[in-house]
C-alpha cells in the first residue's frame, strides 16, 4: 500500500498536476516567516527610512540611535563662509556637541506600527523633524569659537529694533529696524542646530547675525504711533480772565517722550515753565499796578506776592492727563491767589495796608476809610524793604524773630510781641522798641533789614486792624 502510494507521488503526471500548488504555498509561508520576524524585531527597533533630522536610524534600538545620533553629530563638519568667502571648518566635537534624545526616541518608537513595516521600505515613516531642540553646545566653546572666527562686534553694525523716534520736525515716527552683522554665541549656536536639522555642511555666517525682535509693522510700533499722533494733535485751550489761549500744537509735542519701554510720557517740569511764561504774561501777580497813595498820588506798584495766578503744578499734572487721554478740551485753568475775575485796577480792593517808604509812613484802610496812621522805619540801605504788592500770610504774638544779619554777620533772635508775615523773603510788620524815633531818615542810619518797624504803642492797634489775605502796598 505504501509503496503503491509512494509510486503514485513519483509519478511525473502527479508532480506535474500539484506543482503549481506546492511552490506557492512554500513561498507564501517564506513571506509570512519573514514578516512575522519583521513584525517582532521591529518592534524593538525602528522600522526603514526613520530619521531624526538627516539621521538615519532605521533598524536600530533606542540606545543604538542614540548613540548613532550623538557620533554623527561629533564627527559632523561645517564649513564657516561670509560674504561668499570661505573662513574655516569647525567640528561640532569642538563645541562639545551633547545630544538628548532618549525621551524622543522612546515615544518615537511606541508610536510607530510594527505591522506595518514592509510598506516603509517604499515610504517615510513618521520621525523627528527638528532635532535642534535636542541638541546643547558649550557656551564657552561658541565664545571662543567667536573669537578664532575674528569675529569681533566692536567692529560690526548692530541691529536694532524698530521704535518710535522724534524726526528733524520734533514730531514722534516709527524708526525702521536695522539689521546688523553682530553675532553672539547664542545666535550662532541657533545657526548651528539649524544646521543640524536640515543636514548642510556649510554654514553662512549671515544666517548668525543677530536679528532685530520688533520691526516696523509689530502691532505695539503701530498702536503707540497711532497714539502719539493722537496726543500730538490734541488742542488744549484754556480760558482765564477773559483771555482764551490755544496751547500750541508744536509745544504739546515738545512735552511728548517715549521712555526706554517705548511708553508715552509727558514732561511736566517743561508744562510748569510753559505754564510760568504764561502767567507772565497774563496773571496779575506778576503785573504792575497803579494805585492812588496817600502821600504820592499816583504811584506804580511792582509786582510781589498778592494777585491771581494758573497754579502751574496742580495744571502741568492737568494737562499732562489730558495729553494723555488724547482728547481735545476747553476749560478755566486751576487758579490760585487772590484778585481772580477783577481789573487791576479793582483788585487791591477797599481794604489794604500802605507802606510809602519815602515819606516812611504806614496806612492802614478799611472799606476806603483811613482806619489807622504812623510812621515807621523801613530797611536801611543795602538791606532795602523790597517795594511790591503783598498780602498777609500769617500773624503771631509774642514771637521771636531769627536770621542772619549781613551788615554784622551775624545771627540774630529777636523777640518781639507781634508779627505780621506778607512776603516770601521773611518781611514783615512787627513791633521795635529799639528804635529811638520812627519816620523821617531814621531808615538811613538805623534801618531794618527789610521788615516795617513799627511804634511798640501801636503795633497792638495794627495787629488787630490787619488780617489773613489782606493786601500789603509797598511804594
């Protein structure tokens, strides 16, 4: 029976009719074995065409393509260029090239298909692209590096960014950003790992420039220019005193400053001078007077420390929010003083005191009525009573008056019992028992040093005539 069949399987017909079978299943189980082996020798290693940057990987385990990574990127060599002039090699082994990529790997390797591995020898799998972020240099190497290049910025243009700058007019435009040939060590560094990544062997040092970060068309250059030219257009009007004064649009913008964050700022010392030169011209304390005196008739009064004012520090902060706010305004600037609203000729008023140092007599009227006469003495020469219209500021009994006396040089405490205030050089009314005799020349030879000494007998009487605020006429 065996033989039979053993005749039959060597029969030439038999083979004949079953070797299109036999052949096909043999190849077909070749194919499954290899496959199934792929399928598990894969998936311990990576499958064809795996690439991290121009590294090739493929069929290499985790800790193989490590170390596969970090010996290409030690023997990897760039050619240094610059201005289409070669300037040398460098091997990254010299910057001490170290290479972090097991994290990357391991998740690289889970996520590929081991069954699908006969496919990517016809296509790419998914690898890693950018390698740069994986890979670290010496900073000391790059700095030294630098420096065998002749690299040295003292001599190269730098960049900068675009920022908002005063033109010839003094008007506020977007300076364009520059673009320099400095290079440091970071953005060579940065040149390098790019290099890696996309696999050149030569490097142009142009690519290493450091770059300006904020150019002409950055959302912030064109908001804060759209804003200063708002703030530079603005119109200020103020009206006082019947006087209506429009700011000038070219000294708004004098004002303006971006400061080192590119912030606007308003220079409030240059309003409070702008605001000075104005009361000059308008305020009525800086301007003369005519008043009927007692003994003189028509006299002039200079200027001193009583009438109306712009307060120029409270206004500057005013109109430097207002500046700003970008927003156009008309309105009363902040007054100070005394007199706001009248004639110069009206705003003494009824109620004053008069000092007339050349008759040496002081006049004390209430509501136009003469209330109170006497004479005095006023500062002797070289140390005169400073002429000008005042206003009482503070009153004291029993006080003691201290300085520095020039004609002695020395200081001095006097006590006295009263003492009236009206100017900011320390002048004042007060009581002088020392004084033999007052009016006529007395001044000349026993003058004050600039106050009004005034009869101890009286003094009581004109304390309590004067009050806070009234105005002092000296003449």
């Amino acid at each position: 029976m065996i033989k039979e069949r053993v005749m039959l399987i060597m029969n030439p017909e038999f083979i004949k009719k079953h070797i299109k079978i036999i052949f096909p299943a043999i190849g077909v189980s070749i194919l499954l074995f290899l496959y199934l082996l792929g399928v598990w020798f894969f998936t311990n290693h990576f499958v064809p065409n795996t690439k991290v940057g121009s590294i090739s990987i493929s069929q290499l385990t985790v800790k193989n393509a490590q170390e596969t990574i970090q010996t290409e990127l030690e023997k990897s060599q760039v050619m240094l260029t610059e201005n289409d002039q070669e300037i040398g090699y460098i091997e990254l082994s010299q910057l001490n090239v170290v290479s972090d990529t097991e994290q990357v790997l391991q998740q690289l390797l889970s996520q590929q298909s081991a069954t699908k591995w006969p496919m990517y020898l016809f296509i790419s799998p998914q690898g890693v692209d950018e390698i740069d972020e994986y890979v670290a240099f010496d900073s000391g190497k790059m700095e030294a590096l630098l420096a065998n290049i002749g690299v040295n910025n003292d001599e190269r243009e730098a960049s900068r960014d675009a920022y908002i700058g005063v033109n010839d007019s003094g008007v506020y435009e977007i300076k364009h950003e520059v673009y320099g040939q400095q290079i440091s060590a970071i953005s060579l560094e940065n040149a390098l790992e790019s290099h890696i990544e996309n696999g050149n062997n030569k490097l142009d040092l142009s690519t290493a420039y450091i770059q300006p970060t904020i150019h002409q068309d950055n959302q912030a250059v064109v908001d804060l220019q759209a804003r200063l030219d708002q703030m530079q257009n603005i119109v200020i009007t103020l009206e006082f005193a019947g006087n209506s004064v429009s700011i000038p649009q070219a000294t708004i913008s004098s004002w303006i400053y971006v400061d080192d964050n590119q912030e606007p700022q308003i220079n409030t010392d240059a309003i409070e001078q702008y605001l000075l030169e104005l009361n000059k011209e308008y305020a009525s304390l800086f301007q003369t007077r005519e008043l009927e005196s007692t003994y003189q008739g028509l006299v002039t009064i200079e200027p001193g420390t009583y009438g109306w004012y712009i307060d120029r520090f409270t206004e500057a902060e005013s109109i430097a929010a207002e500046i700003l706010a970008g927003q156009d305004v008309t309105r009363e600037p902040t007054i100070g003083g005394s007199g706001y609203g009248l004639a110069l000729s009206e705003d003494i008023g009824p109620s004053y005191v008069e000092v007339d140092i050349v008759n040496q007599m002081m006049t004390i009227y209430l509501d136009g009525e003469i209330a109170l006469q006497t004479a005095v003495v006023t500062g002797t020469p070289g140390t005169n009573t400073v002429p000008g219209a005042y206003q009482v500021w503070n009153m004291e009994e029993d006080s003691t008056l201290v300085g520095y006396n020039p004609r002695t040089e020395q200081d001095y405490e006097q006590p006295v019992d009263y003492w009236i205030a009206f100017d900011d050089n320390a002048q004042g009314i007060h009581d002088a028992s020392w004084q033999p005799y007052f009016g006529g020349d007395a001044y000349l030879q026993r003058g004050s040093l600039g106050c009004i000494n005034t009869p101890p007998g009286v003094m009581p009487e004109v304390f309590n005539l004067v009050y806070y605020g009234m105005p002092v006429i000296i003449f």
